[in-house]
C-alpha cells in the first residue's frame, strides 16, 4: 500500500507554510518528499512536490486522518461518489490547498488541488472506514 501526494507550488505561494500545515495532517519525512523546480508558461517558477509513504499502517492511519479533518458533508459527498473517485484499485481525491492552510476542516477541491492517490486499499474497505467514522453501524 502506499500513498502519494503530489502538490504544485507557485511563485505567489508559501511553500513553508503550505508543507508544514500539510504535515499536521500527513506525518511524512524528509525522505519521503521529492522536490521538482519547474518553469511554468509565463516563465514563472513553479515547484512540484511529491511525497509518498508506504506500509499498510501508515497508510491507513493517514487517509483516516485525512478523513477525519474533512467536514461530514466532504466525507458524505466522497462516500456517495466513491466509484467515481475509486479506479484501478486506486482512490483519488483532491483537497483545496488553501484549506489546509487555513487549519480546521480541510475540504474536496478541483481549483489549485493536493492530488492524494491511495493505492492498494480495497473500495469495501474504504466503505467500512467512512461508515465507522461517520458513526454508522
């Protein structure tokens, strides 16, 4: 199992901050960060981050953490939508990255996402962990 989190940092961004409230959600290592500096189409920087962890405990214990700092309505909506988002025993999901900054809630999002892809975690599985988290018998 692993998980992999691919985050695109532009110019106007603050990568510090971004990386370290990111971190308060998925407990990642320097080792596990692979940094790419990009030119964008205007000729501005922009840096491409990829972090990946493995192991099926530290996946698990990631996505539910990333589950569990959604609001109920993200966690409802994905639970709904889970065969839309579940492809090739593979489940992705996109967070806003202003959302992770802001602390709290992080929330679903297709404008300036974190692409999350979790890899090797079975879809009745996943139904199971939101079913509990979301207090359902």
């Amino acid at each position: 199992m692993r998980i992999e989190l691919n985050i695109i940092i532009h110019a106007t961004d603050n990568p510090d901050k971004i990386l370290n409230s990111l971190k308060r959600i998925v407990n990642y290592d320097v080792t596990d960060i692979k940094r790419t500096d990009l030119t964008g189409h205007h000729k501005n920087p922009i840096t491409y981050y990829r972090i990946v962890l493995r192991g099926r405990e530290r996946v698990m214990e990631t996505l539910e953490k990333i589950l569990r700092s959604m609001s109920r309505s993200d966690v409802a909506y994905l639970y709904e939508y889970l065969d839309e988002h579940y492809h090739g025993n593979r489940l992705y999901i996109r967070i806003d990255k202003s959302s992770i900054c802001r602390g709290g809630h992080i929330q679903l999002g297709d404008v300036d996402p974190v692409q999350v892809v979790i890899s090797g975690v079975k879809v009745d599985r996943l139904r199971k962990m939101i079913d509990r988290l979301m207090g359902r018998p």
